[in-house]
C-alpha cells in the first residue's frame, strides 16, 4: 500500500515536472508598413534619395583632390589641394606645399630653391566653426529644375567658414552639383566688402589621389 | 704830412676809380627779382634793365645753381638722346631728362640747361657736338674741333674747365662688376695691326674683309659713334675668330696677334674704345663742351677774336663756378623784344656771369637753343625761360643739376684677376612673413637682391619684401670686399606671385583647412 502512494507521489511529481517544460506558444510581431523588425523591435525605415546618400558618403573622406578656383572679375586664381590619408598637398603658382599629420603636429615641406625643407608645425587651430562640404546637410539644399541650390537661410551656415579671416563676409548662390556617389562641385559667392569673389570646388579623384612626400 | 695825405688820397681815388670801371661797365636795374629754392637748387628770375657800355637793353634772366662741392646728394650730369648707332640725333633738355632718369635710376633731375653747340646739317652727323662728351666716364665724343674746351664734372664735386687732351685709343676692359680689368692701347682704326703686339680696331664703317690670320674678337656693340675721323664703341662679347670677317652692322671687332687667347674678354664683360683723355680730365665722369671763356678769375672777358657773334645780341646760356663750387647756369632771353628780352652780347653776359659771382664762366650754346628747365610740384619740369624758336628745340646735349648720390665706381682689379670669387647664394625662398631668404654665403659682406632687375641692398641674409601684387623675378648674388675675394654670380631666377591681401587670404583658410583634413 505504501508503495502504491510513493508510485501516485512519483507519477504526480513528473506529472508536474513535464507540465512545467511545456513550450509557450510564440508570440507574433507585426510591424507598420513604414517600419522593419530589427532585434524583436519595429524601427522606423529611413528611405534615402540618391542625393542624400551622396551626403553620407562625404562623411570621413580621406582620399580626394579639391580644385578650388576663385574669380575676381576677369583675374582667376586656380588652386589644387590634395588629401590622401595622413599627407595632403597644396598647389597654387607652380609652388606646392605637402602636409603630413605627425602626432599632433604637422610636417610642412615647403619649396626651397631646387628642393625642399621641412619644419614642424601645430596643426592649424583655426577651427573653422563649419567644415565646409562635410558639414553641409541635404535639407538645406532646394532642387530646382534638376540643381540643388541651398537655400538662403542656411548661407549664414556656409559663412562661417570664412568669418575667422573675413568677419562679416557673406555667401550666395551656392550651387551644389552631385555625381552618382559624391559630390562633384560647390560653387558659391563670397563677398567681402563690396568685392564678390565665385568660388568653384571641383572634387575628383576620390579614393584614387596619391600625394608624395618630397625627398630632403 | 701834407705829402702823406695827398698820397692817401690819391690811393683811395684810384682804388675807387679802379672799382668804378669794373662795376661801371655794366649797371643792371632790377625790376623784379624772385628766388626759390627746390631741391637744394636756387632759382632766380631777374626782369629788369641792363646798362653795357651806354647800351640799355631789356632783359629777362634766369639762374640755376647749387654747390656740388659741399653736397654729395647734389651733382652735374650730362644728358642727351643720341641714337645707338649709325647717327647722332638731338632732343629737347626735357628729353634729355628722360634719357638721364632711364640711365641712372639713382638720380632725379632738378632741372638744366641746353648743352654743346652741334652739327646741324642734314646727314647721319646732325647733332653731333662740337666739343667732347663724356656720358658716366665714357668719352663718346672728343669734339670735331680739339680745341673747344669742356667742363668737367668730378665725382668729389670739383668742376674743371679747360681744353682736354687726347693720345690716341684705347680698350677699356671691365668686368661684371664694372671694375677696370685692364687697358690696352689701340694702335689704329680700321687697319691691321702693324706688330705681333699690337692691337687694332675695325668699326662697322669698314665695308671690306678683314683678312688675315690675327685673332678677331667681335663685340656686339652697344653704342657706336663714329664720324670717319674720331671713333667710339662700347658694347660686349660676341665671339672670337682667326678666319676673315666682315664687320657687321652695329659690331666693332678688335684684332691682334694672339689676342684674347688669355680670355682677357669673356662674355660677363664689358669692353670700351675711346679716345684716351687727359690733361685733368682723366677722372671726369660727365663732361660737355663749352665755348668761349667768358669769366676768368672772377674778371669778365671784354673782347673775344672768336666765338659765335660774340658783340651781338642774342638768348645766351652759360655756365659759371663760384669760389665755394656752386656750379650755375644762367639762361638769358633774346630775340623777343616785345616782351623785355632783347638778348645780351657774349660781353653782357660775362658781366651777368660775375654779376652772379663767377669766378669762372664759359658760354654754351645759345640762340634757339637756350632753355632753362626746372622741377615743379607737380613733378614734371617748367621751362623757366621763353625760348625765342617759340618752341623747345631738339638741341645735341644739356647739362643738369640732379639730386642723388654717384653710384662709386669700382676700383681696378688688374687682369688675371687674382680674386676669389665667393659661392652664389643658393636655396631662395619666402617665408610665411613674406621674407626672402637664402642661405649664407662664406666671407660675404651683404647681398644685392634684384628684383625685376631693380638693385637692393640687404645686410644679411633675410630681406624684406614690400611689393605691390604683381609678378616678380627674384635674384641674389654675395658682395664680397673685393680686394680678396670678389662678388658672386646671381643666384638662380626665384618667381615670386603676389596675390592681392584677400586672395592671400583665403589662401591661407585653405591651407588651414587642409591641415585639419588629414588624420593619423
């Protein structure tokens, strides 16, 4: 008899233990038409156009080459800047100098004669309070008939950059033309005073530019 | 004492009498009289009436004059607008201005008068003065008449007068720095030379073959005049031949027996063929003929046997030498009676001259020519005088009273040259200062930057650049002292762009922006 109840003790326990395994039946999540499951969580889709991507894609580049024309009047002014990584050069006049990051100092050689000398300098603390086409948003910028031109009340925005040498200049009629990844130039006015100077960026070469350093 | 007193009275009646016939001869009454000063130069107009011997005539005169003796930065030059080659030609003093401040950057004209009486007849020797020329120590004319004396101009502000003397030609060798490398002496013009020693010149008015096995240099030259009798040439190297040659237009080619084998003329120098000066104006760096002596020892002339209508009246120029070596011109108008200026006689003017305190005077050309030029405000130049051709004539020559220093001219180094010759500065550039640097030269004193061909001097090897935006070619070479080691060559050519301030300064926000585009 006592081992009738030890045997009803038994079975019941395991009755109790194989209830308490039994799998819950899973939960299903639907998410709204605008959103994607990502880790069990519906977030948001962010849908970017072509030219906003462009934008993402100016992020972190460090392999480039700016031309940089300015016009005053009929006097154009044509310089070439080159970034590639750690060393940068800038061209102008049939004179370039090269820049390489050393620490936090910079390596400046700069033409002497038939060569080159190099000296070491703190890296630029200008600081420019905008940092041009890498800070430049895409909902600052209005299409029109196929361009983009920013839109005036960001002008202000693009100003900075030149405020620490020019404190009251202004910028206008920035026109931003983009390629299939990047951007490909940003053309712009500034005026200083009463003398307008156009501005033309021209970036190319990205991810192919190669800046090598003189021999001393 | 009665004796005594006759005696003194008599003494001091002569000496009054003596005084009287001096100062009698010649009463100017001054109507107006108004002086200035610019420069350091004295002008003085007098209108009024001269009295010459119961003569009264009308008169306008005119004076320029400033002591060159005392002032380094006040000097004489000479200018003028003679063609390079082939002819002389003339111009207006104003002209002549120009040709001065285009030769010599380190004078500025205070003003002058018309020079040499000159060849005016219509071939390739119009212009050409009668008396010599001397242009920065060069003899480029040694006067179609020998006796016609010059007035000399010295770099220790002394004035010489007087007829020079010439023996024979020579060649002047001189090098980069314009230090005498040697002199040769020319044996002839035109001809071989007689001896294996011996050295000759052919001017481009020889037409045929210089045929023989001497050496020929041939000089590209520079400057050229000739009249077939009295030569002159400077200009430099060109080449160096045994074979026969023709002389080519505006070249001379010096001929001798071995000559130049030595490389006694390299293509740096400069060489001169002229005729030898003497007789005190060896060391005259300007000089112009002058005419008849009108003033001598402070005692005008009263007659003259020569000299251009001396007893008539006519617009005369002179030029006059104080006691304290104030070197004047005096300009009076003629030939324009309507308005006062009935012109002076070569005797009247003698008498302006001491009237002006000359104790030495000499009259220039006159007529036509005479014109008196001085500096305004404006900076441009004023005809003091009323020229009586109505108009400012083309005249051979003038002579001018400038402001600024004589370029010294360097002392003769003897050939071989036995000198060193210091390093050319090397490694130019400009620094963010906007400095041009270059790197030391051993035993060099200071440096002669050019730029665009301007010379500046810099004491050490950092010089500051203050130039306007613009394009600018940058060359330095190392002053040495030149007695034991002798200057450099130019460096290399360094272009250097000016941007205007703004694009400099953008310039520099893309330099900046450059710097903090690289990463580690």
């Amino acid at each position: 008899m006592a081992l009738k109840k030890i045997a009803y003790v038994i079975l019941l326990i395991s009755l109790f233990v194989f209830a308490s395994c039994q799998q819950e039946e899973p939960t299903i999540i639907t998410c709204a038409d605008d959103e994607i499951l990502v880790d069990g969580v519906c977030e948001k889709v962010v849908i970017k156009t072509d030219f906003e991507k462009t934008f993402d894609a100016m992020e972190n580049l460090d392999n480039y080459t700016l031309t940089v024309t300015i016009q005053q009047f009929a006097t154009v002014y044509e310089i070439e800047m080159k970034v590639d990584d750690d060393k940068s050069s800038f061209m102008m006049d049939d004179q370039t100098h090269f820049y390489q990051k050393n620490g936090t100092q910079v390596d400046h050689y700069f033409p002497v004669g038939e060569g080159y000398r190099k000296e070491t300098v703190n890296q630029s603390s200008q600081g420019q309070s905008f940092h041009f086409f890498n800070d430049l948003e895409a909902s600052w910028f209005q299409e029109v008939s196929g361009k983009y031109f920013l839109q005036a009340d960001y002008n202000d925005d693009v100003a900075l950059f030149f405020q620490s040498e020019f404190p009251g200049s202004t910028v206008s009629n920035l026109e931003l033309v983009v390629g299939d990844t990047h951007f490909s130039q940003i053309i712009f006015n500034v005026t200083v005073g009463e003398i307008m100077y156009q501005f033309s960026m021209t970036i190319t070469a990205i991810g192919q530019t190669d800046v090598v350093l003189p021999t001393l | 004492m009665k004796k005594i007193t006759s005696f003194i009275l008599l003494l001091i009646i002569s000496i009054m009498w003596v005084g009287q016939s001096v100062q009698a001869s010649m009463r100017l009454t001054i109507t107006t009289r108004e002086t200035r000063f610019v420069e350091g130069v004295r002008h003085t107009e007098i209108v009024g009436q001269l009295e010459y011997e119961g003569v009264t005539s009308n008169q306008v005169i005119n004076y320029i004059g400033a002591n060159v003796s005392l002032y380094d930065d006040l000097n004489i030059v000479v200018g003028d607008n003679y063609k390079p080659h082939d002819s002389w030609g003339r111009g207006t003093i104003l002209a002549h201005m120009d040709d001065i401040h285009e030769r010599y950057p380190n004078y500025q004209v205070i003003g002058g008068v018309n020079g040499d009486f000159y060849n005016t007849s219509i071939t390739n020797l119009n212009g050409q003065p009668q008396g010599g020329y001397i242009r920065n120590f060069e003899v480029i004319a040694s006067g179609v008449v020998s006796t016609r004396p010059l007035a000399g101009f010295k770099d220790d502000g002394t004035t010489v007068f007087g007829v020079p003397c010439y023996s024979g030609y020579q060649l002047l060798v001189y090098d980069e720095d314009g230090a005498l490398k040697k002199e040769v002496s020319i044996e002839r013009i035109n001809n071989l030379p007689t001896a294996n020693d011996k050295v000759t010149v052919y001017f481009d008015n020889y037409d045929l073959p210089i045929s023989s096995a001497h050496n020929k240099v041939i000089i590209d030259a520079k400057e050229t005049k000739m009249d077939g009798v009295r030569y002159f040439g400077s200009g430099a190297f060109d080449s160096m031949t045994e074979v026969d040659v023709t002389v080519a237009d505006h070249t001379f080619v010096i001929v001798g027996t071995d000559f130049n084998e030595d490389g006694l003329i390299t293509d740096v120098d400069y060489v001169v063929v002229q005729r030898k000066i003497g007789c005190g104006f060896e060391d005259v760096r300007f000089a112009v003929g002058v005419y008849d002596e009108i003033v001598t020892d402070g005692v005008p002339v009263t007659y003259l046997e020569k000299g251009l209508d001396p007893a008539f009246k006519h617009p005369r120029t002179a030029i006059g030498l104080k006691a304290d070596g104030t070197v004047f011109f005096v300009v009076v108008d003629g030939r324009n009676k309507p308005l006062g200026m009935d012109g002076v006689n070569l005797y009247e003017l003698a008498q302006i001259m001491v009237y002006f305190e000359a104790v030495k005077a000499y009259n220039l050309d006159g007529g036509g020519s005479s014109t008196m030029a001085l500096l305004n405000e404006e900076e441009g130049y004023d005809i003091l005088n009323t020229p009586s051709d109505g108009t400012v004539r083309a005249v051979t020559n003038g002579v001018f009273i400038v402001k600024g220093e004589h370029i010294p001219r360097p002392a003769p180094v003897g050939f071989p040259d036995p000198r060193i010759k210091l390093d050319r500065p090397m490694n130019l550039y400009v620094d963010s200062q906007g400095d041009l640097r270059f790197d030391p030269v051993l035993h060099s004193l200071s440096y002669m930057v050019s730029v665009n061909g301007t010379l500046l001097a810099s004491d050490d090897e950092s010089f500051t650049l203050s130039l306007e935006p613009g394009e600018y070619v940058i060359k330095v070479r190392a002053l040495a002292d030149q007695l034991n080691y002798k200057h450099s060559d130019f460096s290399e050519e360094f272009v250097l762009i000016i941007h205007p301030n703004e694009i400099n300064r953008f310039m520099e926000l893309l330099k900046s922006f450059l710097q903090e585009e690289i990463k580690d």
